[in-house]
C-alpha cells in the first residue's frame, strides 16, 4: 500500500529512535528539560525570534499563537480554506472568543490589496475589530502553494502600518524554505508569531514549535497549561525534533520530486485534473470533475494507493520520506487511471 494520505504518516527511523532513547529529561512543566529547553532556543534562533515554546501540535501552536494577537470578540483574517479556518474544530472561536473573516483564492495567495481592504482595526461599538492577519505558508489546501516572499514582506508592512498583529501558519514552512532557498529567519521575522511542525514532511513522531517575543512565549506557556497542554519528559519527543532538523530537513527536496512525479503521471491519464505548474512542493490536490472525490479515494485504495478526499470533488495526496519517487509514480498512475475511468494497473 502506497500511503499518500499525508505527510504525518511518517514514522521514526532507526536513527531518530535512537537520538530519542539517549536524550537528557526533566520536567518541562518546571522548565527543567535540557532537551526541550534547547530545541525551542535552537528553533527560535532559526526563525528571528526570542523565545520558542515546544507544542504537541500545530493546531494547539496555531491556537497559542493567534491568542497571543487577538482577545475575545476580536477578528483574525485569513484565507477561507486556511487551516485554521477549516481545520482546528473551530477551537478559536470555542475556546477563546475569537471570530473569522476570510478573503477566498483558489490556491490560498491572495494580494495585498485584498487584505488591505478587509482591515478594520477600530470598528468601532457595532463592528469587530481586526486584531491579526493570518497566513499559511505552504498552504495546504491550496495545493502545497508557496507564498512569494515579496507578498509576505508586503502584507508584513500593511500589518504593521495598520497596528494589527501577524501570524503565520508555518506547519510545512520547512518546505517553503526547501522549495525556494528562503531563509527561516527571513520568513519568520516577518511575523509576530510563528508555528512550525515537526510530525509533517520532518518526520518526527509528534510536535510543533511556536516562536514569538519572549513576553508572548512567557503568556503562551501560562495559557497552554490551562488548555492541559503541559507535558513532563517531554525531551524524548524533543530529540526528535532536533534529529529531524539535522537529518530529514535537507532531504524534503525529494518529496518535492515525487510529488512532480505524481502529479505528471495523474495529468498523463487525466489532464483536467492537476495544473502541473501548481505542484512546488510536497501536495497534490486533484480536482475530480463530475466524480466524487470520495468514489476515487476508494478505487485508488482498492488499487493499493491511499489519497485524501477532502471535498466533493477534491483529492489530496501528500508525498514524504516513505514514499519513493517510483513509488509516487506509480501511485499517480493509479489515481490517474481511476479519474480516466479505465482499469488501474
């Protein structure tokens, strides 16, 4: 079975195993884990930012990271089909009062202009008042889209003269930095929080990192306990993610690669259903046309190949370290000749 699912099916390596059974621990909740203590330095120093805090996830680094910016009964925007629009369980709103508005772009980019119009930071007594900007680089249900570097410093500035503050959801940002040679430290500081993830195209078994100032880690760190997202020897999991910074980070290239070659074999068979241009780093989304989305997923998984299904009509397939470049080829195959309606070999 070919597991193109997502990225997050990664599982750790032999190395990875090792570096975690040998890793220094303590309590990270009295801040005394050598290991958790020196990734979130490592990782704050690699995006421009003071301090970092080590999260179980990406949705509970998003949901930190945004509290940070935004109080109750204020508004975040951000792209319609973002992560933290569509993904989270509505966590911002349940858990901490926050509201959304969403500009709408087909692969998650939009222009500042657009933004630029939807700013409203003192609406006054009968309107929300925006308090941050979101972004998602790459964005995942765009398709893996990279956003240019020269859009996010120009939304930077708008966000900046507007006095609202700025987020990015950087889960596969490591990606990004692969994709186009960007520096981290020139994407994150650029932002006033930033989450990145480790269980994603790194590999690790779990974690995420959120960076900012030290004052907003210190009030993330408070805030995370009473969401009961403490954690004690934590360092194990840590090691992980410093293991996948050295090893795996150089790799995602690769990914890159397979996912190309995937989509290639997909627009042989069915033209209409990738803009191979689209593809730049590790996610395919395949519009289905009049088929549903959920019909091809089962075909393709009855053919030994699991994708996504993720709307009426939209497939995703994520590639990643356990997945060859062969073996994405022949997965495209698969789900290339599902969507032209002949037999899948």
């Amino acid at each position: 079975m070919i597991d193109l699912r997502s990225d997050t099916v990664t599982r750790p390596t032999p190395g990875m195993l090792a570096a975690m059974a040998a890793a220094p621990v303590g309590d990270d909740v009295y801040g005394e884990d050598p290991t958790v203590n020196a990734l979130e330095a490592r990782v704050a120093a690699l995006l421009g930012h003071e301090a970092g805090l080590f999260c179980t996830t990406g949705s509970l680094a998003n949901l930190l990271g945004v509290w940070c910016l935004v109080q109750p009964g204020q508004e975040v925007l951000c792209d319609v089909r973002a992560h933290i629009a569509r993904a989270e369980m509505g966590a911002h709103g349940a858990l901490h009062g926050i509201t959304m508005r969403t500009w709408d772009s087909p692969d998650g980019v939009t222009d500042a202009a657009t933004i630029a119009g939807m700013i409203t930071p003192n609406a006054g007594p009968y309107l929300v008042s925006t308090a941050a900007v979101a972004l998602e680089n790459t964005h995942n249900f765009g398709g893996g889209t990279v956003q240019p570097h020269e859009h996010l410093v120009e939304v930077s500035w708008l966000c900046r003269e507007a006095g609202v503050g700025l987020h990015l959801d950087g889960a596969r940002l490591w990606n990004a930095h692969a994709a186009t040679g960007v520096a981290l430290a020139d994407y994150g500081t650029l932002f006033d929080t930033v989450n990145v993830c480790f269980s994603k195209g790194l590999g690790a078994p779990i974690g995420s990192m959120l960076v900012s100032s030290a004052e907003n880690i210190a009030r993330a760190r408070v805030q995370r306990k009473r969401l009961g997202s403490g954690w004690r020897q934590a360092g194990v999991l840590a090691a992980a993610a410093d293991y996948a910074i050295d090893h795996h980070l150089p790799r995602l290239a690769d990914d890159h690669v397979a996912a190309a070659a995937f989509a290639t074999e997909v627009a042989a068979a069915a033209p209409s259903a990738v803009q191979l241009s689209s593809v730049t780093t590790n996610i395919v989304v395949l519009d289905t046309g009049v088929l549903s989305a959920a019909d091809v997923a089962a075909k393709a998984a009855e053919a030994g190949v699991l994708v996504s299904a993720l709307g009426a009509h939209m497939v995703r397939a994520v590639t990643h370290q356990e997945v060859s470049v062969e073996q994405a080829a022949t997965a495209g195959r698969v789900v290339g000749a599902v969507l032209a309606g002949v037999p899948a070999t």
